[in-house]
C-alpha cells in the first residue's frame, strides 16, 4: 500500500552510500535528524565504512558495497548518494529502478547529459531525486531573497568570490578549478536570488602567476537572464587577503534600491527611506542539515523540493556554459548547451522508456516538473 508517512510518524529508513570525507559530514548529520533513521551504509570498500560508522559511535547499520541489496535487506525507505560525481548516474539510477528516493550531493553529474539521464530516469520511475545544492541553505539568504521580493525589477546581481585555500590533492591538478568544483553554489543560489532563468553567459578564465594550481583558478562570468537581469560572477581560489566567505560578498541592484550580504550573517538594504542593517542569526538547521530536512518533509508530502533534479539542471547548465564561454572566447546561449547534452543523454542512454522521455524534452525551461510520490510503507 503506497501511503505518505505523517509527520509525526517513524522516522524514515534511509542508506547512505559513500563513506569518504563528505560522507562522514553526512553520517553525523543523519545521525542527528530525529526524522531519520540511519540503517545501511554502503561503500566499495566495506572496511572504509566499518572505519566511518566506528568513529561516529554509530552501531547497528548494516553495511556492504551494493545499494539495492543493502536497501533491500535493511528495508530502507530511500537512499542518500554521497559518492563522487561520476558515480552518481550509476547509483541514482540503480536505487531510483528499485523504487527509492534519493537525495544527491552536487553536482547530479560531471556533465549536463548524465545529469538529464538521471532527471528522465527520476520521472520515467516516479520518485524523487533531489539535488543537495546545500549553500542554499542559510538564514541570511532566505533574509536577502525576502528584501529583493520588495525592491521591485532585479537589475544586476553581483558575487565576488575570493578565497585561497591550499586543497593539495585531485583538485589542485583540475582543470577549470573555481567553475567545475565551486562556482556551482553561487551560480544556484543566483537563480533563487533572481527568481528566474539564465539564457546565455560570457565568461572569462585566467591563472595568476603565483597560482598553485594547474588549472585557471581565477574566473569572471556574465550571465543574462530571462527578464534582462544581469547576473556577474567574479571569483579566485588563489587570492590571499581580505578574503570573502565561503558564500561570497553579495550585492544586489534593483528598481528601488539595493541590497547586499555579506555571506554570512549580515544583510543590508538601502531604499528611497533609508538604511537598514540586519544581523541574522543562522537557523537551526543550515547547509547539508536543511537539505537533508527538506528532502524528508517533501518524501512525506510528496512535495518538489527546490533542488529537484529537473530543476537542478539549470545550475550545472551555467556551469557547463561558462566553461565552453572560457574556453572558445564566446558567448554561449544555455539552450545550445542543453540541446548538445540532450542529443548525448539520448545517444548514451540503454533504457529506452528513459529515452524516450529524453526524446520529449525540447527545450531547457521545458524540462516539465515531476511529481514525486509519497515514500511507500
């Protein structure tokens, strides 16, 4: 019997797949909802997980390297994919065709067309898959969205992004390193500050001479929007000093005034009547703690989250258009990219009623919404 859990009910019975550094983030946090209960972990290297389960004090979880037999055998109610993004096609799809909902750390996919097979196979299956854009998450973004809603016409939106961590590792030897690996939160959150579209980008990269890393770690975008506004994205990795937060410095300028955020807790609007400074306190829940609350109460309601992967598919889009824009010195329209992506997703996927749904698919705005069903008990 398909029902929707109330939400007073137990809590929801969920595996984890992936036990590396970001999935002992998501151990903790899990462990620490009280709407959900933590009862598979799954990961290629068991030992790894054993380790992970161990050092968060958490027992009783039964652990092994296949998702559907682990979810299977734990009666899991949906999964939560913390694997690294080329693994996520394979494991997204394999818990969606067994009938699992799954919540997703970004990106859904290295690129636009893996992303798209993902979304077609969510539909195609009629669960969710949510996208975990967690720097979405905060109080003062809410505070700053809530100010731009009353400043009428969004006309340019600002982030500066700048920040000089030393990763050592993978990321330090990648190519296109701040937009790949980072500027996807901005980029996210700049959709939800404008409340509309991205159509095309130009975008500009550059590596400073003190760089240590191989590839641009400097970039600087400029992105137009459906309504006409403008959104500028101008970042480093390799920028000691004065350096931003994680979230950037935000400026938004609008028909009746303007308003900025610094990133963290502090929001400022300035109107025709005056200043107005508002020191925010973070919430309860923030970051992968909100997303993970948020994917709970929509399997209950059999809601659409904001991150939904259909939806999510924008924020990797602008992505994958400002890197095209850097490397071919072009403006590059976010249709052309989603026609080349969906042409591929065609061509690459096996399953020919996901295929099919592809097929469906004209446009990037005509990515229909899907409508979740209630997680089954």
């Amino acid at each position: 019997m398909s029902t929707a859990a109330a939400p007073g009910g137990s809590p929801v019975r969920v595996v984890q797949v992936g036990a590396g550094g970001m999935g002992r983030a998501w151990l903790r946090t899990v462990a620490a909802e009280p709407d959900a209960e933590l009862v598979g972990l799954v990961d290629l290297d068991v030992d790894v997980a054993r380790t992970a389960l161990a050092d968060a004090g958490i027992e009783g979880v039964l652990v092994g390297a296949n998702v559907t037999e682990v979810a299977a055998a734990a009666g899991a109610d949906a999964v939560i994919d913390v694997t690294v993004p080329a693994a996520h096609l394979t494991v997204n799809t394999e818990a969606l065709a067994a009938g699992l909902p799954v919540l997703c750390e970004k990106p859904a996919a290295p690129t636009v067309a893996d992303a798209l097979r993902q979304a077609a196979a969510a539909e195609m299956h009629g669960r969710l898959l949510m996208i975990s854009q967690s720097r979405r998450y905060y109080a003062a973004l809410d505070a700053l969205r809530a100010e731009v809603a009353g400043l009428g016409a969004v006309g340019t939106v600002v982030t500066e992004f700048y920040k000089a961590p030393r990763f050592g590792g993978f990321r330090e030897e990648m190519d296109h390193v701040l937009l790949v690996d980072m500027a996807i939160h901005a980029f996210d959150a700049a959709r939800s500050v404008i409340g509309a579209e991205p159509v095309s980008v130009y975008c500009d990269e550059h590596n400073p001479s003190w760089s240590w890393y191989r590839g641009a770690a400097n970039a600087h975008a400029v992105f137009t929007f459906s309504g006409g506004e403008r959104y500028v994205y101008t970042g480093s990795w390799c920028a000691p000093g004065l350096e931003t937060s994680w979230n950037g410095s935000w400026r938004v300028s609008a028909e009746r005034g303007s308003a900025t955020w610094d990133g963290a807790g502090r929001v400022a609007v300035e109107t025709a009547t005056g200043l107005r400074e508002r020191e925010i306190a973070g919430a309860p829940k923030e970051e992968i703690a909100a997303s993970l609350a948020e994917f709970l109460a929509c399997l209950r309601a059999g809601d659409e989250p904001t991150g939904a992967a259909r939806r999510n598919v924008h924020s990797l889009a602008m992505v994958e258009a400002a890197v095209i824009s850097a490397e071919t010195g072009r403006s590059v329209m976010l249709d052309e990219v989603f026609e080349t992506a969906l042409a591929r997703a065609v061509d690459t996927e096996p399953d020919a009623s996901v295929r099919a749904i592809l097929q469906q698919w004209t446009t990037l705005g005509g990515v229909p919404e899907s409508t979740p069903h209630p997680i089954e008990r």
